[in-house]
C-alpha cells in the first residue's frame, strides 16, 4: 500500500411530490439522508455494532431482495396526463422550460457539472423514478422531439437506456452505427454528426477516439451528449454511478469508495473519479500491474485534496470499503490475445471472498461484466450492478429533459 496524493418533475402537488421523492431507497434504513452526510467511518461501524441493526439484515429491496432487480411495476390505474384525458395540468412557461443549467448545452465531460447542476439532476432522476414505478404516463414532457442516437462502438446499456429514456419522455429516436453510416463511404465524423442533427433536437454520441465527440460538438448545432470516447471519458455513466451510490447507501460525503479493474483503459473510472471530487470521500485503486490509474486522473484528484491509496489485493480492502466499483479487463483495448490472457481473473469477487466485507455496502460495476464477478454473489443485496443499469435510465430521462430545457420540478 502507498498513497498517490493527499491534500489539504405527469405533475403532482408539491407536499405529495416532496413526500415521494424526498427519502432514497437505502441500504442504510436506520439513516436519514441529512444524517447519513455526517456519517463518518466510524460511525459507519458503529452502527454495524449496534443490536438493532444486528437483527435487521442489509436488504435494500424491503423482503423481497431476488425480485427488486427485475423492477416490477405495481398493478394500478394509470392516469395519462395529456390531450386524451380530462386532467388539465397547469401549463409550463418558456422561463420555466429553461431554467436548467444545462438548456441547450453539450455534455462532453463530467466538467460540465457542479455540486447544484448535480443535485438537479438527481432530484429530477429521482421524480422520474417514482413516476415510472407508480405506472404514471410522462410522454408528455418531450413529445416531438427526436434524438440522434449515433454508436460507432457497440453498446447494450447506454445505447438502450438513452432510447428508452427519450421514449418513456414521449420523445423518438433515429439511429445509426458504423456499420449502417456511410462512414463505411468515407464521410467523415464531423459531416455524419451535422447530418443527424438536423434531423434532430439533441444527439448522443459514442466513438472508439478519446476527444471525438468534442471535436464533433464543433461542428454541430444541436446539444451532443458524450456516450463514451474511447478511454476518455463516460460523463453519463459518472451520473449514474453517483445516483446510485446516492440511492443504496443514502449519502455519498463520507464513503470510502475502491475502484478495481482496468483503471488505466476504464473510461467510466477516469470520470466517476473526477466526479467524485466534488464530494467528502476516500478513493482507493486495484488494479493488475500496468493497468492502474492514469496520472493525469490521479494528479487532478489529488488537486482537489482526495485522499487516494493504491492496494494490490481485495482482501486488503474489503473491510473499510462502502462501494467496491468493478471493471473488466477491457479485452479490445490490448494488442494481444496473449498479453490479455495475463491480467484477467487476478480480481474476482465471490460470495466467499465477500464474508470479508461490510454488511451495508454495495458492490456496483458498469458493465457488461466478464469474469471479475461470479454470478453466484448476484443474490446477494449488496451485488447493485444491475439496480445501478437500471438507474441509468432515470438518470438519462432526467438529462434529456433538462438538455432540452423541460423540468417538471420547476
């Protein structure tokens, strides 16, 4: 062990919404979510040593832990809130539409957010959130508009998600790859992005080059949202992986949080990391030897006055870890087969490794996994990965209606 750098809103009245969105789903029931912002380590294992808690396990999902990952929606009369009804919410004013920060502007980089922009969109991911598991229509909110969705690398999640987003929002979506642009034809990136937004309101873009995107944005006049550039960065899964750390433990301030995989190629370590600075935490690393953190990363945390430590092993770790954040060993990223083959399963998460660890902590990965989580530890309530995929798309409707200026908060 060595340390790396350490310095000094479909509408509801505002008392029903307040009601709804005000307590998070926590792995830590017996805590407020103001309560939790104080909490530090040691109170964290105190209150793992207290009798009550000792009798109450750490189930997230109420009794039914197995069930909670596949987001059952309750069966209940669904109020559609548009034309067809004879509910008339109050109209939203052009000043209201836009009173969001991001209205308009590009996500490129988890840069673009600050600790308020942040609170917003979690405030909105978390409306949204209630409102789908209540079985209540938003296809009102971007009814109309459209959405270029633009993947020159495969995708299953953030493609998914950011579809299913804009449609839940009443909005549709047009999509093109490598492998149906006519990039195949020799057009450039620049003129394929330019294309697509003039068909569209906003545009979500992934490419395998780090910077991409951003050099795309100049070209284009409609907002584009970075999917993930290479090894750059992935500011919307950064987004997500906050909200759900926010969601199973109720607080972020306070944690001590390991990343663990491929730090060096894991676009979505190099931005949860930066984003993270705008919070009270510990970061640690895991990594196989040659694939730890970049500098550049290492050196802005340290910046910002983040402790950072850098282990070797899991068991080393478990203990005082409140998220473990999985990666995989990114297998595209190496010029080998051979040089991969060395570095995958040194890391690997299982049930019995796990009996070292918390009770209340959660094990969170961006997926898609490989080998560094073994499908038996899915059972277990702590194993959130698939709770945190599931988040993305709140968090993605959230930012889709605040890009395009629309906040049902407000």
């Amino acid at each position: 062990m060595y340390e790396t750098g350490q310095h000094p809103r479909t509408f509801l009245t505002i008392e029903k919404l307040e009601k709804e969105i005000s307590q998070p789903n926590s792995a830590l029931e017996i805590h407020s979510s103001a309560d939790l912002s104080r909490v530090s380590d040691i109170d964290f294992d105190q209150i793992d040593n207290r009798p009550d808690a000792q009798s109450k396990p750490n189930v997230h999902f109420s009794e039914i832990a197995a069930a909670r990952c596949l987001s059952p929606l309750p069966q209940m009369t669904r109020k559609r809130c548009d034309s067809t009804s004879n509910y008339n919410p109050p109209a939203i004013t052009v000043s209201q539409r836009q009173r969001s920060d991001l209205f308009g502007k590009s996500i490129l980089t988890v840069d673009s957010f600050s600790k308020d922009t942040l609170n917003d969109v979690f405030n909105l991911a978390q409306f949204m959130k209630t409102s789908v598991n209540k079985g209540r229509y938003l296809d009102d909110i971007l009814r109309g508009k459209v959405m270029s969705s633009i993947f020159y690398e495969v995708s299953t999640r953030t493609s998914c998600s950011f579809a299913a987003a804009m449609q839940r929002l009443g909005g549709s979506v047009i999509h093109t790859d490598a492998t149906s642009s006519s990039a195949k034809e020799g057009e450039t990136l620049e003129d394929s992005v330019s294309v697509m937004a003039s068909y569209s309101d906003v545009v979500v873009l992934r490419h395998s080059e780090p910077g991409a995107v951003a050099r795309a944005a100049r070209h284009c006049r409609k907002p584009i949202i970075n999917a993930g550039d290479g090894i750059g960065e992935h500011p919307t899964q950064a987004l997500l992986d906050v909200f759900t750390i926010r969601e199973e433990i109720g607080t972020v301030n306070g944690l001590t949080i390991t990343m663990v995989g491929d730090l060096k190629n894991g676009r979505t370590d190099h931005s949860l990391a930066r984003l993270l600075t705008l919070y009270q935490v510990q970061l640690q690393y895991i990594s196989p030897r040659g694939l730890g953190m970049p500098k550049h990363i290492t050196e802005f945390v340290a910046s910002k006055g983040i402790p950072q430590r850098v282990y070797e092993r899991l068991e080393d770790v478990l203990e005082d870890t409140h998220v473990l954040y999985m990666t995989r060993i990114q297998r595209e990223r190496f010029q080998s087969q051979e040089e991969y083959e060395k570095t995958r399963g040194l890391l690997v998460v299982t049930p019995q490794l796990m009996t070292r660890a918390r009770r209340r902590m959660v094990v969170m990965h961006p997926l898609p996994r490989v080998d560094e989580i073994s499908p038996e530890f899915d059972s277990d309530p702590r194993a959130a990965y698939f709770r945190q995929a599931e988040y993305g798309m709140y968090v993605r409707m959230a930012l889709l209606s605040m890009v395009a200026g629309v906040n049902p908060l407000t």
